[in-house]
C-alpha cells in the first residue's frame, strides 16, 4: 500500500514501541483508556466530528471509544475534538498566525490527542485526517470503507498542522454531491455538496453561474426595454422594438446602459436581501459566446483589449453596491469564452471573484502544454491582475458520458500548476451518473479531491493506491487499461473535446488488449464477490465503447443493453435516473450506427433506427430493446398516435443515388385489444416535393400479430433524394399497444 502524508513534520503512526518518541497507547490489547470529548455548548459539527470519530475507531478493534462534553469526564486520556478548553489552555497560543482558510490541526501532546481546525467546519477535516494517516482507514467511496484490523494502535509525536491552498473546493460528481457525510471525507465544500449543519456549510454562489437573464428576465423587460438586450440574430447589437425576443440564455446585456445598470444592480440587493446566507454572488455572462457590439460597448471593448474588460467594468460597478452593504460578500463572475483574455486596463475589484473555464481547452494536456499555450497565458495574465481566482475544469465527456475519457493527467496537473498560480478554489465539472456509471468515476472522485486539498502529492501514487486498494489484485490489469487508453490518444495527435465523439483512436490492437484485461481483472475477482462486482461496474464503460465503436455483434449489442435494461437498484430515483440514461445510450449507439454503414453491398441498404425521424420521441414513438429483432432494438409507435410517427428521409442515399429499389420493412405488432378487423398498419412514400403519395400499402394488423418480425413489401419503386418513407397506425387508440420496427431495406434493382 501507498501512503501519501501532507506535512514535512510528521511522526510515524507504528504499532511498536519506538525509542526516542513519546508513544500514545491509544488502543491496547482491544482496549482503550481514551474518551473524546468535543466543546461545551458544541456547534453540531463538533458533536458530529466526535461522533464519527468514535463510529470508526470502533470498527478498526474491539475497543470501545467513548464520547463526552468535556465537563462530563474526569479522565486524563482525552482526544479533543474542536475548540475545547483543554485546547485552548495547551494549544491555541502556540497556533497563532498558522492556521489558515479550511486549515487543520494534527497533534499530540503529553498524553493527549488534538483534533481540531480553523473553525468548526475544519474539526471534521482533521478527524477524517486523522483516521485516514493514522488508524489507516480508507474511504474509497459512499458506504465503502476499508478498516484494519487491530489489537493495538500506537501513535508517536505528530505535528500536523496544514492549510491548504485552496479554500474552495468542489467535484461536480455524484460521490461528492449527493452525500453529505462523502464530501465531507473528501473534504469538499462547495454549493453542490450536500452539506447540513452536521457536516459544515458549504459555500454557496446565489444564482449559481450565467446569471445576466435571471437578474433581468427578457420576459419581464424586453418589451419595454428591448435594447438592453443583445441580438443574437443580428450579430450581437442592441435589440429594437421590431426585433424577436431572445431566449434567455442566446443573449447578453447591453452592459453600457446606464438604466440597465440601475435596474440590474435594484435586482441583485434585492436577492440578496431575500438570500442572506450566501456567501458569494454570481454576476455572470450568460452561455453563449456573444457580447454587446454596440458602439459603446465596442469601443470598451477595444480600449481594454477583450471583452471581459467590458465585463469587468459592470460588475466592478455592481460589486462596489454590493460591499457598500454586504463587506463580508464577494462578487463571482466568469471568464468564459469571449472573456477568457483580461482587460489590459481595469482589475477586478477586490471584492470579486474571477472563475476562469476554458470549454474549448485541449481536454488531454496540462495548461502548461503547448496545446493549451494560450489558455496558460490568460491564466498567467488573471493571475498578475486578481489575487481572488478560482478555476472551473472539465473531466468528463458532455456527449457521452459512459465512454472512456482520458483526461484525469490534465486535471491532476492543472491542479497542481493553480497553486504556483495563487488560486484560491478549484470546481472540477464530471459524470453525475450514480453507481460508478461512467469511466472509473470512484477512483476520479477519491484522487481528484485527494489533489484538490493537497497538490504536492504524486497524483501517479494516488492513483495505484485507489486500484490496488479498491479492486485488490484486479486493480494491476485496470489500471494497465486505464494507461493504455491515456497512452492511445496521446499517440493519436487528436484534441479531447468537452464533447468529443471520435474514438477511432483506439485501435483494434488496443481493443483485443484491453479485452485481455478485463479477463484477467475479472478471472482474479471471481473469486470475491465485492471485487467482482467493482470491476463488472467498470467494464461497462468498456463494453459500451466496443458497441458505440460497431465492435461487436448484433447479437452481443444486444446483450450488452439487455444487460443494462435489466439492473435494478435499490433507490428509486437512481433506478429510474439509469433507465432512462440507458435508452439515451441506445440512441447514442443507434446514431451511430448510422453513420457508419447503412449500406451492405453496392446494391443494399439496411436502415436502422439511428436515422429515423421521431414524431414526439418519448411519448409517441421511442427506440426500445427487443430480443426478437436483429440487432436488438426497435423503434416503436404507441397505438394512441395514427400521425405518421417514424419517417426516414431519403438524403441519407448519396452512396447509391436515385433509382428503382426494392422496398422492404420488417415490422411486427402487439396489441392490446383487436376488435376491428379494417384496422391497419400503414407503410408508405411520400415526395414532399410534388405533395403527393408515392405509394401506400395497407397492412391489416392481424397479419403482424406476431413474436417475430414479418417482412412487409411496398415492391419496386423509383426513389428519389427528398423522399420520405413513413410508417403509421389506423386503428382505435384501445386496439394497439406499438408498433415495433426493425429495420428497412432497399434492394437497388
């Protein structure tokens, strides 16, 4: 195992004796003499930091820790948990000056233990310090906590007293976002970590980001005040009275308007007024990559060099208001697209907040890469400008996220290059798929936040440390996988994109490697069922790379779905949230599929539902899983829609051209209740151009009442570009449950 500390001064946590220290017998022969006590009059953090405390040390022996008030025991053994007297009286003194923003302190004394931190929140973080560098228990996960097992638990001088140089820190992930007792582990804090008074607050950012059209609502004011909105449909100037209403997020404000100012600036004291517990207030760009072009605007514009000179001149405005009446407030803005360069003139305020997110950075190099050579230098120029600087990353793959993304070494080592840069949080945007549903998104969670507080530590040991720990000796053959994708795009020469879809990357080669792997990984856990069931959860992101790359069977991507539909999982909402999430990816997969090959031979084409059209996809029509079609899945069309729900338009025939084909589509019914014998199942073509039907076939519905699909002949037809085939039901909205469709195929004549 690999254990990693953040203190130059540090003592040894041993299980012998060692000459030269003083040594605390915290437990000893399954026994402890130690109470924890927490504060008188304790905030509900502390009692909960003593709480947790004794809930772990529990579980590493057979001792039993107990917990009191400090006035409540007469013991002289005592771990202090929190600002107690005891503290105060033997510590505090000596502290002064070196404990900072989210800093802990570790350390012993005499026969005592102290646990306890720059203010409430921060005695959570030294306990949890403290349990993982000393009783060396591992939190991989929520619920997933390894324990030694111990007779004796020794501890020789520790002096750990740590600040970390980042005071915000937050993993948009689900291990830290929806438990509250995780984040606090991974010792995050920011706005979407579930932390109750029991955990410490986090921060909270009021409005969250792109915040100009929350403020002021094109709904509210665009017919009385329309220029104070740009026009994303007129290249960015001020919208008139004849101008269409943008949508909120396709505009930005005319930030030069002095009425709006005013307006904007009533609304904002307002909210806060209404939202007194926030801490920083968002004043932000909306997401779009515009600015106003209005002549003001435009020559701010070129005075400062870049649009967030613009920016930053209204939101300094705002953040002067704001400090008037809130001192304590800090004022957060983006550097986001267009403002991602500085001013050359105006500085932020010292009151505001600048969260730099390059969304169009090289997802796989560092920002000190020459890939990324001018996002560094915006970073660098920021930095010699703002002394208050948080950073937003990106580490996972916004079009899909189940694919491998080789992307954790940038993140890792951006988080390292911010420190040298004096940034002060870091928000690090993921996967919020629950149940690990993504790409080793356990280890990304444990090892970014292990980062995140700590920088200096080696981000390749933490990393071997989480797949040995948490697989066991799987954890060797996963982690190979994981480098050799890191290394297979590196070679590749491409950008990662945020939204990246081109995994042609990873070669055949690397493909029958990688499945020799999991073999392996797997082969090695089938033995346990926890490590089993671990690395199956991580195979899923690899199995559903082969199926989105067309690497395997009509059979075998079949199964892989059938497999993901039929997981079931305790919570309710996780349960619902993945089914839905799977049929995305059947879409995903579908579409994909598309691309590559509807045709066969130079005289076939078989369409699958990647290129179908959708009549009011999720209600009316859908792409299911069905063991009985050929590849598995099949759209469908409810029997309460008789529009022509499913239609394929016929641009897509460039490799063959117009000509006469054979028309073909497997289909297939189930009903619900046949009692009209002229009801139909219609299949057809249809030339837009003309406005006219090609042809129409009726089907009757007995006719396909069946388990198997039944090949359905329109016969011989001269296609054109343009047309569109279209598929329909005719009967009583009680009589059809769906119809299910295959697939079509055109048979060149």
């Amino acid at each position: 195992m690999f254990k990693l500390y953040l203190f130059s001064i540090v003592s040894i946590l041993s299980f012998l004796s060692c000459s030269g220290y003083y040594n605390i017998e915290l437990i000893k022969d399954d026994k402890t003499a130690y109470t924890i006590i927490y504060p008188k009059n304790a905030s509900n953090v502390n009692m909960n930091s003593a709480k947790q405390l004794a809930i772990h040390l529990n579980k590493i022996s057979k001792a039993s820790f107990k917990v009191s008030e400090e006035n409540e025991t007469t013991n002289t053994k005592i771990i202090s948990v929190g600002n107690t007297q005891l503290f105060k009286d033997r510590l505090m003194p000596s502290l002064t000056g070196r404990v900072y923003k989210d800093g802990i302190v570790v350390k012993t004394l005499g026969d005592n233990v102290f646990l306890n931190g720059n203010s409430d929140r921060e005695s959570i973080y030294a306990v949890y310090q403290f349990l993982e560098d000393y009783a060396r228990v591992k939190f991989w996960a929520p619920n997933v906590v390894e324990y030694p097992k111990l007779r004796n638990l020794v501890l020789s001088d520790i002096e750990l007293i740590y600040s970390p140089p980042f005071y915000y820190r937050s993993h948009f992930s689900y291990n830290a976002n929806f438990s509250g007792e995780f984040a606090t582990i991974l010792r995050e804090n920011g706005e979407f970590q579930q932390l109750k008074s029991e955990w410490g607050q986090p921060y909270k950012l009021l409005g969250w980001v792109h915040t100009f059209s929350q403020i002021l609502p094109p709904s509210k004011y665009f017919l009385k005040y329309p220029e104070w909105f740009a026009d994303p449909e007129d290249n960015y100037l001020p919208c008139n009275s004849s101008s269409k209403m943008p949508e909120p997020q396709e505009t930005q404000l005319c930030l030069s308007n002095t009425t709006m100012q005013q307006e904007f600036l009533r609304n904002l004291l307002l909210k806060i007024k209404e939202n007194p517990s926030y801490d920083l207030i968002s004043v932000s760009q909306n997401d779009n990559k515009g600015f106003c072009r209005c002549k003001l605007c435009n020559s701010i514009v070129e005075e400062e060099g870049s649009p967030s000179g613009l920016l930053i001149r209204f939101v300094n405005l705002i953040s002067k208001e704001v400090e008037n009446r809130y001192p304590n407030k800090k004022v957060e803005t983006l550097a986001y697209y267009a403002t991602e360069a500085p001013p050359i003139i105006t500085k932020p305020r010292r009151n505001v907040i600048i969260r730099f997110a390059p969304l169009e950075a090289d997802m796989a190099y560092p920002l000190e890469s020459r890939e990324n050579h001018n996002v560094k230098l915006n970073i660098d120029k920021w930095a010699k400008i703002s002394n208050q600087n948080f950073f937003w990353g990106y580490n996972t793959n916004f079009m899909h996220a189940l694919l491998p993304y080789p992307s954790l070494s940038k993140t890792l080592k951006d988080i390292k290059y911010l420190k040298t840069k004096n940034f002060k949080g870091v928000f690090i945007q993921d996967n919020t798929n629950p149940e690990g549903y993504g790409y080793f998104l356990h280890m990304q969670s444990w090892v970014i936040a292990k980062m995140m507080w700590n920088p200096d530590q080696d981000q390749q040991s933490l990393i071997k440390e989480f797949f040995y720990g948490y697989y066991g000796k799987s954890g060797k053959y996963l982690l190979e996988y994981f480098n050799l994708i890191e290394s297979s795009f590196k070679k590749s020469g491409l950008k990662l994109k945020a939204y990246h879809s081109d995994y042609n990357f990873i070669s055949d080669i690397d493909i029958r490697y990688a499945n020799s792997l999991f073999v392996k990984a797997l082969s090695f856990a089938a033995k346990d069922k926890v490590f089993l069931e671990r690395v199956q959860t991580e195979k899923l992101s690899f199995d559903f790379l082969l199926t989105y790359m067309g690497k395997n069977t009509s059979k075998e991507k079949g199964a892989f779905f059938k497999g993901l539909m039929d997981r079931s999982y305790e919570n309710v909402n996780v349960n619902y949230a993945l089914k839905n999430y799977n049929l995305a990816l059947i879409e995903e997969v579908e579409t994909e599929d598309a691309k590559r090959a509807v045709v066969i031979s130079n005289k076939q084409i078989k369409i699958e539902q990647g290129k179908f059209v959708f009549y009011r996809k999720g209600y009316a029509t859908n792409i299911r899983y069905d063991e009985n079609a050929e590849d598995k899945l099949a759209a469908t069309i409810s029997g309460e829609s008789n529009d022509w729900a499913i239609q394929y338009i016929l641009k897509d025939l460039d490799p063959i051209q117009s000509a006469r084909f054979d028309v073909k589509a497997s289909l297939r019914v189930v009903v619900k209740k046949l009692s009209n014998s002229n009801s139909k199942i219609n299949f057809g073509v249809y030339d837009p151009v003309l406005n006219k039907e090609v042809i129409k076939k009726e089907i009757a519905i007995e006719k396909l009442i069946s388990s198997d699909y039944v090949v359905s002949d329109l016969g011989e037809i001269e296609l054109k570009t343009g047309y569109i085939i279209w598929f329909s039901i005719a009967a009583s909205k009680n009589e059809v449950d769906h119809l299910f469709i295959d697939n079509i195929t055109l048979n060149k004549k």
